[in-house]
C-alpha cells in the first residue's frame, strides 16, 4: 500500500482480516497472498443467467474470491455504495458494532483500496456513515483515492421526529462521494435528477402546470441592473451582488408572454415560470426524507416482508435512498457493489433496476434468515414495497450464491444452515 499518510493510528501498516465469523485480526500485508480464501458455490436463484451475486464472507474476502473467479474484472464497477458499522461502539441486535477505531480505520482502509482496481473509469465510490467517523473516514478516502476525487457530502434526513433523549437530535446521515477521475470528469457522465419542487398551475395557465425559480443570477452584470416595477407599483432593483436573470428586452418579451410570477399577490419579487416541469437538474447535497425515505421507513417495508420476525433489521436504509443514488450514479447493465450487504437493499435496487450487482455480508444469520429470503421474493415478484411500484417490477432476473471462508478461523456453512431452516420450514407446514 503506498499511499501517503493523513492520519495515523496502531498498526496502521499491517492488513486487517477476517477471523471467524464476527472477529479480525492484523496481519503483514507481504504475506497475505499466503492466505488466499476458499470459496464453495452454494446455490443459484432464479432460471435467468445471473446478474447478482451474493457472498456470504467478509467484503474483503469477497473480493479477493470473486478476481479469483473470473466474477470481477478490473475497472468494471461503476458504483460502490457501503453501509458499513459506523464505528458508534454499540452492539445492535443483527451484528455489532463495536470495533476499537484503530482497527475500524485498518478495516475501512484495506477494503476500500481493495476495491481501488476494479473501478471504473468513471466510477464513484458512495460511503454512508454517521457523525461518528465520517470525518476520520475523508481523510481515508482522500489517501485511498486522492483528494481531488471528494466530490460532496449528502445530507440525508433519516428521521422526521425528534430524540429527546439527546442534547441535540441527529436528523441526518452523511454520505461521502467520492470519484477517483475527479468531480469533473464524473459530472460528465453521472445523471440528472427530475426537479425537486412540485410542478403546479397557480394561476390556471391554460399552458399548464409550471415551476417557478428566482428571476436574478449571481454576480454584478451591468446589462441586467434596472428597475422593474411590480403589479403593486414598486419600483425594485436586483438585490446587493446580484443581477437580473435577463437583460430588460428580454424581461419585457417575458412578462408579455405571461412568464414572469409576482411573489405576494403582485407586491413581491418577479419569478420566472418554467414549464419544463420534465427537465432534471443537478443532484443536490440534501436529501429529504420524504422524497428518498427514512429509517423508520425502511424498516416499515422490512416488517412487512417477514411479518413472523421478531426484530427484522436494526439499521436497513430506505429503497428509494437506493434509488437515488444509483440513478445518479449508474445506468442499466452498470456494476453495483456493497460489501456491508446487511438486508439487501443495494442489491434489491440495484436489481430492480436492471443493474448488475455484488454485495457481500459476513453474518450467515443474516444472509440466510434476511438478506437471501428478501432478494428470493424481488426475483419471484413476491414483494410490492420499496421501489417496486415506482420501477413496475413483476419479478425475474437471477443470482448466485457464494460462500467465502474467512482466511482466519471458521464460520458455519451457510448451506448446512439453509437446510436445516428448509427441513424446519417443511416440518412446521406438514403439522
Ligand atoms: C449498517 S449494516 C448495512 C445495512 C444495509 N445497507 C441495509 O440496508 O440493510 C452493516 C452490515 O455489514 C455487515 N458487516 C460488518 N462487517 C462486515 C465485513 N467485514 N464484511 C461484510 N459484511 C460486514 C454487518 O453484519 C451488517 O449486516
């Protein structure tokens, strides 16, 4: 690993792997082709030829598995989105969370420039986190992929409500993108998103419903400064370092054609009507909850996939989150990744989508009690939450399973455990 040092922590130098199930340990990174892992196919899904895979293994096991397989090629992601264990010390009911933060920072780093040769040319790289370590996981990042490549932080608002028991509630997630061919680059082929606010017809426009948007620009332009007078008579001049959006030919051209809106019944600003309501625009940094989901949202559409689960998932992020971020940063056929695979959502979207997709999770509880049951029902077309309404999904499409041992320790085999709930599933439906 040559890349240069922005932060320093214990052991900063050797790799972090797998150990058992749950544990890790450090080893030297000189001797870790030594331990190349062993994989076992476990079982297919579907009748179509696979677009998925799911790896039952840590994510760095996964990928070092699945090069050997001939599955992933170098610079064939198009995305990577992770949800890892934010580092918050807790232990939540599905898998914990409780990594001391030097080994949180090892097992961050070894996996994201594990990642680095399979991306594509203009991939982007999405790290979901919390407060907790989302400021020591950017200087990570900018070693592992290069300062230039932080294109931004989205804000994501994961609850509506308030946490009284907090001295200040937290409303949002940060996400961090990244894009190792530089935000410019990127921002040439990632997509547009359709308009945020609500297209409406205030006025009964016989052209129909329309947007309206500030009619100033930013910056002194001497073309665009003069007086406007409103319905109401005011006289108004652009505000302080702003100007006009247009010069007054074409102001006047556009309150003639009906196009400019007064703010406060005519005593306000002038806006312009837009009737583009289709046209997309620049992704922003905030995300509203109501627009992409919240937590409490994605576990709604979890509860009522397992309706016979006690607790189904503690942390599953919402469908259209997913969405979201693969419309920005994907088109059909492209290549998803996450190695924190937890419920599955990256990967139901992702397949709904008409992505191909790889997620890894290393509980095999998990995978065989959550994650593969969820992924079985978007195939069969047996589920209607998340995206699917959105998307008009009716099921299809196919995927592979795969187990991957750690390189340290033993973990029980996924397909002994998926028998055993088989048997236990036909014993309760034969009494
Ligand atoms: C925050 S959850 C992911 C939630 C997921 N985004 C969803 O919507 O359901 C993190 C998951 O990563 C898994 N995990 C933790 N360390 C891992 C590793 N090294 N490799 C693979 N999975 C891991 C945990 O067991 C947990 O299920």
């Amino acid at each position: 690993m040559t890349i240069s040092t922005y932060l320093t922590w214990p052991n900063r130098d050797q790799l972090l792997v797998a150990r058992g199930e749950t544990e890790y340990a450090w080893v030297d990174p000189a001797e870790q082709s030594l331990l190349g892992p062993d994989i076992a196919e476990v079982t297919a899904v579907g009748e179509d030829a696979a677009s998925g895979v799911v790896v039952c293994g840590d994510g760095l096991d996964a990928l070092e598995a699945l090069v050997a397989r001939g599955t992933l090629r170098e610079r064939s992601i198009r995305c990577v989105y992770i949800d890892p264990p934010f580092g918050t010390g807790k232990r939540f009911g599905h898998y914990s969370d409780a990594l001391a933060e030097g080994a949180w920072l090892s097992m961050m780093r070894d996996r994201l420039v594990a990642l680095r040769p399979y991306l594509a040319r203009d991939a982007s790289v999405w790290v979901h986190l919390d407060e907790t370590m989302s400021h020591k996981a950017r200087l990570i990042l900018d070693e592992v992929f290069g300062a230039d490549a932080y294109v931004a932080t989205v804000v994501w608002q994961k609850r509506l409500t308030v946490e009284s028991r907090t001295a200040i509630s937290s409303a949002h997630d940060p996400i961090l993108v990244y894009a190792p061919s530089g935000q410019k680059a990127w921002k040439r082929t990632r997509n547009r998103v359709p308009g945020g606010v609500e297209a409406s017809n205030r006025d009964g426009d016989p052209r129909g419903p329309w947007r309206d948007a500030p009619f100033t620009a930013p910056g002194y332009r001497s073309g665009q400064q003069y007086v406007i007078t409103n319905p109401a008579g005011h006289d108004l001049l652009p505000p302080r370092g702003r100007s006009w959006f247009a010069t007054e030919p074409v102001f006047r051209r556009l309150l003639a054609e009906d196009r400019i809106w007064w703010t406060k019944g005519g005593a306000g600003q002038p806006r312009m009507k837009n009737f583009d309501i289709d046209a997309l625009q620049v992704p922003s940094t905030l995300w509203n909850g109501r627009d992409v989901g919240t937590n409490d949202d994605a576990k709604r559409h979890l509860a009522r996939l397992f309706p016979d689960a006690d607790t189904v998932f503690d942390t599953p992020k919402p469908e259209a989150l997913l969405q979201r971020i693969l419309h920005i940063a994907t088109n059909p056929g492209d290549l998803v990744v996450d190695l924190f695979g937890g419920s599955g959502t990256t990967a139901a979207v992702a397949h709904k989508m008409g992505r191909q997709w790889i997620t890894s999770e290393r509980l095999v509880e998990t995978v065989a009690s959550i994650l593969l049951p969820r992924l079985e029902l978007v195939v069969e077309g047996g589920e209607a939450g998340g995206i699917s309404e959105s998307v008009a999904w009716r099921g299809g499409g196919a995927f592979d399973v795969l187990q991957v041992a750690p390189r340290l320790g033993q973990v029980p085999a996924l397909k002994a455990v998926l028998r055993t709930r088989a048997d236990a599933l036909r014993a309760r439906q034969a009494s």
